[in-house]
C-alpha cells in the first residue's frame, strides 16, 4: 500500500528514537558490570579514568531509579507560618494570643487553606482590625493580607533555598526540593545513610543569638519564684525510675525540699542546685522542664526581660551521670546570627575539643565590639535554637568579630553547624511531616520484585495473544514490545524516575495495551464471519472498533492524569508510566499493528485462518 | 481459539436477578463499611510503619511481645518477605527515637538474631487529611470527567448509567476492603494512596468495558423502533461478551503476576485492580447496560445518539 511508506517512516523512527533513549541505561549497566568484573581495584580504576566521559555521559542519561528502588528519604516538610506571622506582629497582647491559638486550632481542623486566610477570617469574626497587630496602623486588612502572604510566599522560597544550601553543603546527589501549596517543602534525597543527621540538618532554625548572663543571686531569685509552680498533670503520667529521680551530684548542699503532695509535682522536684550556685536539671527531666518554661505562666513569674534556658548539652558527673545547667539570661538578645558571614568547624587549640569559629559582617563586628567592651567580667551566652551552648566570661573587648561556639559533641555535629550557619537560618521553624525512608537492600528487592512481574507479566499476555489469536497474535506482540520500548524510554529521555508503582503501571499497561488488539480483532472475526474477503475484514475491523478503543483510552488516560495531579510522591510514578503506556498503545495499536498486518498480507504470511 | 462461539444470553430479560445480585452485593459492603469501617494506611490515618528484617527466622508473637514491653504501641506482621515483619504504629513523634527505641528493644531481647530496619515511613495527621481530601477530589473530578466525556460521545442517559456502573464497582471493592480488611495476613488491604490508584484506574477501566458495549448498541440502533430496542440491546451484549471478557482477560492476567511477582506493596493494590476488573466486566453487561435500557422505556424520548 502506498501511504504504508509514510507509517513505516514514522514506525521507525520512534523504534531509533526509543532505542537511542534507552542506549545510555544499556551502556551505563555493561559499564558497571564491567568494572564490578575487574579483579584488581588499580584495573577497574584504570578503566574508570580512560572512559570517565562515557561513564559520565551513560550515568547522566540513563534511566533513573525512584527513592523507593534505590533507597533514600522522601520528606514533606511545613514552614510555620504561624510563627512567622507571630514574628511579624507588634503589640502582642492576650487578645492576640487567643487569637492565635483560635487560628492554630482551626488550622488543624481545616487543612488546605493559607494560614494568613484563616487569620483574617478570625479577626473579621472577632472585629478587630488586623492594622492593631499588623505593619501601619492606617493599612486596610486587605493590604495587610496581601502582605502577609507575600511574607508567607517569601518565607517559604527562602526556606527552599537554605534548606538547598545545607543539603548541597553536606553533599547528597540529585537532591529534589520542592514547595508545595503555601507552606510545604518536598524533599527527596537518595542513597542517605545517616538519616538522623539529615534529618536535624534540615530542621536546625540555627536561630543563633548572643545573650547576657544575669548574675547567680538573680538566678536564685528566680528559681525560687518559679519553684513552686506544677508540672502538668499530663507530663507526670510516666515518672522517672526511683534511682535516677534521687540524682546525688557530687557538691550538691540541697535539693529544695520537697514539700508538694507526691502525685502533684513541683518544678522544685527537678530542678538541683550545687554549692557552687550551678542551678541543674537531671537528664531525665530536661525535656520535661523545657516545656514547662516554655509556658506563659511560668515566663510571667520570671523578672523582667530575662529567660531560663537549659545547656544544649549535659554535664557528665564522675559516677557518670548527666544534668543540665540551667541559665538566666537576658530575654533580648544582643547580638543575632543573621551578623555571622563565615563559619568554621575546627577543633579547639587548648582540649582539642570540636567547635566552631564564627566572623561577623561589619555591623556585628562593631556591635560586638561595643558588647564586649561593656560587659568585660560578665558571662555571655552562646545560644542555638533555645540552648545554651556556652557561656564563657568576657575577658577583654573583641574588635575582630570572631567568637567561637564551644561544648560541641562531635566533629560531624560541629560540622553540621558549620553548613547551617553559613547557609543561614530558617526564616521560620520547620517540621517534618511525612517522612519515607527506604533502606537499599529493600530497593534491590522491590527491584527483582519488579522485574519478575514484567518478565512474567510480559511472556503471559504474549502468549495468551499468541494462542487465542494464532499469527494475529504475533502482531499484537510486536507492538507490546514497541509499547514496553517507547515507556521506558520516555521514563528515561524525561528524565522521569522509575518507581515500583511505576513497574506495576508498566505491568498493568501490558494488559491493557492488547486489549486495543482484541477489539480489533474480535471485530475482524466477527467480518470474517460474515464472509467478507480478508483484506476488507481487516479494514473494517480497524475502522469500526476505532471508536471504542479511542473512547476506552481517553477515560484510562483521564483517570491517570487526576491521579498524576492529586496523587503524591511514588502513586504519581505510576500515573506516569499509565499515561505514556496508554497513549503509546494508541499508536502501537492502530498505526503499528495495521502497518505490520499489510506487510503480512502483501507476503501471503496471514490467511483467514491467522486469527485464530 | 474461541472461548465464546455465538452465544445467545437474554441479559435484559433476566436483568432484575442482576440488580438484586448488584443490591446484595453493594448493600453488604455498605453496611460492613457502616459496623466494621475501612482499615486506612498510615497514608490516611497517619502514624508510622516499620519494616524490620532479621538475620535469622523470628517468631511474629515474640517480637510482637517485645515491642509491647517496649512501650511501642501497634500491631506487627509478616511482611511477606523473607524474614521481615512489618510494625504499624500511631506513633508520630521523632522518628530518630522510635527506630532507637525498636533497635535496641531487639538488640537486648533478642541478641543472636541481629535485626535492621530495611524502611520507615511516617505520616502525620495533618498530611492525612489532606491526603484524603486529594483522593476524594480526584475520585469525584474523574467521575464528572467520564460523565461528561461519555455524555458528549453518547448520550447522557449512557454516560450516567456508565457512571452508575463505576460507582457500583468501586463501592464493591471497597466494601470488599471494609468485609476482608485485616483479616488476610499476606495482604492487609489497608485503604492507602494505592488503593486510591487503583480505584481511579478501575474507574477508567469499568468504563472501558461499559464503551465497547455502548459502541455496539449505538452501531446497531440507528433507524430501528423503540420496540427493537430489547432485541438489539440484547443481541449487542451478546456480540461484544467475547470481547468485553477478553480484554478484562489479559489486564486480569497482567494484575493476577503483579499480585504474585510484585512483593507485598503492590499486593493489597493488585487485589483492588482484580476485584474492580472482574466487577467491572460483570457491570458493564449486567448493570450499565440494563439501567440504559430500563430508563429507555421509561421516557418518552427515542435515543438521540452522538457520535459514530
């Protein structure tokens, strides 16, 4: 036939073009075969440098693996845009907290809408202009809303970006980061084994500020006007075992009597304090001390302008007990992190501990200078993220703008610091909120898993199309084969990655794919039948089941695309590999086996019995 | 090979069996999602899921035990891997603690038999809902879809009846879900995103089987009388029951390797798709067809058919 010129043009065309996609993932898996097979590290070394680009190349374009095949962290973080917009408010009162807590709760009723929204709309409930807390006073809500959700937008692209630094910084491949809606980041890291680590990198706010330390005698007066104020109720559910409660720190004169009834307990019950003036909190208890000053209550008891905080880490007794000490300090803080330029993790000259040296900008450098100057004799604080780090006493001015932070634990933490400190803070609190980690030798497997399932998903519908449709079925079965090419190399040429969920959509696309032959071919019996030459049967059949396949395709490819939109992380893997198998099957269905029937009909190949 | 020869069903007259198997069928899965409910995924309920691999074979009861002891309040599973168990859990906080809290529960417990924690995923309450809130939307956005697109190439009464038929089919899955959900162990059919994927394909699908027989219908209706309509409705299901099983035949056999092959999270997922087909193939015939029919003879209007 003569217009079957332009189709087998097109036919080839797409086999080179899928078979030029798919050649790189070819060369990259003969490529690292062919160095696993080298005996000795210096061979396969050899042959890494003289094919470096051709690796490289092969690597680059290959197929890609989804997290779940080759192991990694998927991770779905939130901005808290509440904190931000508390950050942004002025003239907090009581009124304003209610308010807030009103929007928190109705957040989490309501997931979907922007936080600034839900703030609005209760701030309309309750008649209060938002211009009370908000920039000017003469701004119209409207003006601030659009503001604060410029903020918000802000706030989030920032975080994408620092959040981008610190993962460069500590160097995963291919890192995905994403937002998502108003305030979420999507986070994908391969091949991550210390997920812990990563984990704290990415939520670390780094919120570093440099506080004055009030003296002991204004520490003592205000543990003693906190002393008495109860844990919750909630907290105490789970009391701390007998032995560790009655902590004995060598040069402890006496722990504040306990003079609150047992079940309801008393700050006093865990805070310790030794001959020196050291105020402490056991380890046991610190997490539960913390939030208990955290409370506004509690905060209203201290004197003014001034915080408890704990000690990021625990001091070790010789017996080998932890407790942290506990610091008052001033509430507002001298000096922030947002001064810091240039962060080091060293370790320290004097005990070889690890730490982090620090140089300021021009502004911190003067100011620093100024605070330092002011306070030689004081301690100062060194606090992160609400813990202090260190406290050292100022000895003399510092006109350089270094400072250190010392009491690290280890060099990877110091490390960590380093990256979060340079890549600078989070504009707002961050938290995780889903988390997927798929370890590697899990990946292998779901790999082979994934790999039967096509082998043997493959062989069962060619064959059954072999044995129900006879030397049809040979046709259908060559553009199965085309089909099964063109997916995996659009998966490959977009750089798209192969999930299980996408093996499975590919598995499920060789199903479906026949199913356009079997219309086909049922119609093309069914003209056979009623006596039509074979020719005319064939060209009947195509025409007439045109319709239904069209429609059947249309509504699988409809359902798909919902699926890619609404669906997350590895369902839109196979919503993917769905589309482009349905689409695919369109043309091999139609154009392919067509063209392939006409080739078999012109070399006397099919007769009225080929279908079986 | 022919599986059906010519075949000679009356389906319209014997339609009214079918709504009551269809009726049964919905009703039970109805009421079983009213009294038992659905079993959801962390995807929707939110929590955490662990999956442990030991060195060498562990009793599910031991480990079940250990954990409890621990403090780790869940249930635990094979996994339907080798030597793995899988550990569901409501926990939500620091997944850090949790994985220390499950290694070093073992690590003490069960010293001789090393275990690693091969994945752990964690979603929280607020991720979930809205995860929910994107299923539900995607489900009813396919619905109008197919609606409108089989209203355009057909008829409204066809596109309604099709979209009858889909609600029939994925109301059965998932009232087959809510009556088996839990109770198998090689295949929790825990409501997740998966199942969510597989209802949206068998949305598709159902419509797929219910097209091939509209397409006949139309074909063979043109210019007859309303009175012929019981004939043609008949004779059309009769010449397409070959193919409309057929092509369910080599998806359902594609499914049934995913459910053997494919390792147990694709599992619950490849039972969703087998079930949905199978239903699906039976409501395009019995159900969607039917329901044209009936509301045919009810209105006063012939059909008016789009399309070719």
């Amino acid at each position: 036939m003569k217009n079957n010129t332009f189709k087998l043009i097109l036919i080839a065309l797409v086999t080179l073009v899928s078979l030029g996609a798919i050649w790189p993932t070819w060369r990259d898996h003969v490529l690292t075969e062919k160095l696993k097979s080298f005996r000795s590290g210096q061979d396969s070394l050899k042959f890494a440098l003289d094919h470096r680009t051709e690796i490289e190349q092969a690597k680059e374009k290959s197929l890609k693996l989804g997290l779940d095949l080759r192991g990694g962290m998927h991770l779905v973080m939130e901005v808290d845009v509440l904190d931000l917009i508390e950050q942004k408010a002025w003239n907090k009162d009581a009124n304003f907290t209610r308010i807030m807590g009103n929007v928190k709760s109705e957040a989490s009723r309501f997931s979907g809408a922007t936080m600034v929204d839900l703030l609005a709309a209760q701030f309309q409930k309750e008649n209060i202009r938002l211009s009370r807390y908000f920039y000017d006073i003469r701004d119209s809500d409207k003006e601030i809303v659009s503001r604060l959700k410029k903020e918000e937008q802000d706030a989030l692209t920032r975080a994408r970006e620092i959040i981008r630094n610190r993962i460069d910084q500590y160097g995963v491949a291919e890192p995905v980061i994403q937002t998502q809606g108003s305030q979420r980041l999507i986070i994908e890291l391969s091949g991550v084994t210390d997920e812990a680590r990563v984990r704290k990198l990415l939520m670390g706010t780094a919120k570093l500020e440099f506080r004055l330390v009030k003296d002991p005698k204004m520490l003592l007066r205000a543990i003693q006007r906190v002393a008495s104020v109860p844990l919750q109720a909630k907290a105490v559910t789970a009391p701390p075992p007998a032995d560790t409660a009655a902590v004995s720190v060598p040069g402890t004169v006496a722990t504040v009597p306990d003079t609150a009834p047992a079940n309801t307990k008393r700050l006093t019950d865990v805070i310790g304090m030794m001959e020196n003036g050291v105020v402490y909190v056991p380890a046991y208890a610190r997490d539960l001390v913390v939030s208990v000053l955290k409370r506004d209550d509690v905060a209203a008891l201290l004197p003014q302008d001034t915080q408890l905080l704990l000690a990021a880490k625990p001091e070790v007794t010789v017996k080998g007990e932890k407790y942290y000490p506990v610091y008052l300090v001033r509430k507002t803080p001298e000096l922030t992190g947002g001064v810091i330029t240039e962060a080091r993790a060293t370790f320290s000259a004097q005990d070889s501990q690890p730490e982090v040296l620090m140089s300021m900008n021009e502004e911190g450098t003067s100011k620093w200078a100024r605070i330092t100057g002011a306070n030689i004799g004081k301690q100062v604080a060194i606090v992160l993220d609400g813990g202090v780090y260190s406290a050292p006493v100022v000895q003399s001015r510092i006109p350089s703008g270094n400072s250190v932070i010392n009491g690290i634990g280890d060099l990877d933490e110091a490390k960590d610091l380093e990256i979060i400190l340079k890549a600078g803070a989070l504009p707002a609190p961050v938290k995780i909120l889903e988390e997927r980690t798929v370890g590697p030798s899990l990946g292998s497997d779901y790999i082979r898993a994934g790999m039967f399932s096509m082998i043997w998903g493959f062989t069962a519908v060619a064959l059954f199309m072999i044995v129900y449709y006879s030397k049809a079925g040979i046709a259908a079965d060559m553009a199965l084969v085309l089909n099964i090419l063109i997916v995996i190399s659009v998966l490959a040429g977009f750089s798209a990655a192969l999930t299980l969920p996408g093996i499975a959509g590919i598995v499920l696309t060789m199903g479906m794919a026949v199913d356009a032959n079997v219309l086909i071919y049922e119609r093309i019996r069914e003209e056979l039948a009623e006596g039509k030459s074979l020719r005319m049967a064939v060209d009947a059949g195509y025409s007439r089941a045109f319709s239904s396949i069209l429609d059947s395709h249309v509504t699988t490819l409809a359902a798909a695309f919902l699926l890619y939109v609404y669906g997350v992380g590895p369902i839109q893997g196979f919503a993917v590999t769905l589309m482009i198998g349905t689409g695919a099957s369109l043309f091999t269905a139609i154009v392919v086996t067509r063209v392939l029937f006409d080739l078999f009909l012109d070399s006397k190949f099919m007769d009225e019995k080929s279908f079986g | 090979m022919r599986l059906f020869q010519k075949t000679n069903f009356n389906f319209i007259r014997h339609r009214k069996i079918a709504y009551a198997i269809s009726m049964a069928l919905l009703l039970s899965g109805i009421v079983s999602l009213f009294v038992r409910g659905l079993n959801y995924g962390i995807d929707f309920k939110g929590g955490s899921e662990v999956v442990i691999r030991f060195e060498k074979p562990v009793e599910v009861g031991v480990v079940r035990s250990i954990m409890d002891q621990a403090g780790v309040k869940g249930s635990v599973k094979q996994f339907g891997m080798d030597r793995s168990l899988l550990l569901k859990t409501d926990y939500q906080g620091e997944t850090t603690a949790l994985k220390a809290l499950i290694l070093n529960s073992l690590g003490t417990r069960l010293p001789a038999n090393s275990a690693s924690i091969l994945s752990l995923q964690a979603v929280g309450p607020s991720i979930a809902s809205d995860m929910k809130l994107s299923a539900i939307k995607a489900l009813g956005a396919a619905l109008i879809g197919i609606l409108l697109y089989v209203s355009i190439r057909f008829e409204f009464k066809f596109a309604a009846a099709g979209v009858v038929a889909i609600f029939h089919d994925v109301l059965t899955v998932l009232g087959l879900f809510s009556l088996l959900g839990g109770l198998i162990d090689f295949m929790p059919l825990e409501v997740d995103q998966s199942i969510i994927a597989a209802f949206l394909t068998i949305a598709g699908y159902s419509i797929t089987d219910t097209v091939v027989v509209y397409d006949r219908i139309r074909e063979r209706l043109r210019g007859q009388k309303p009175s012929e309509y019981e004939r043609i409705f008949n004779e059309s299901m009769n010449q397409t029951l070959s193919r409309t099983i057929i092509t369910s035949g080599t998806t359902m056999l594609s499914v049934v390797i995913l459910f053997i092959f494919a390792g147990p999270a694709i599992r619950s997922f490849a039972f969703a798709m087998f079930a949905g087909i199978l239903v699906g193939t039976y409501s395009s015939i019995f159900v969607a067809a039917p329901i044209v029919f009936d509301w045919q003879s009810r209105s006063k209007n012939p059909i008016k058919l789009r399309g070719s």
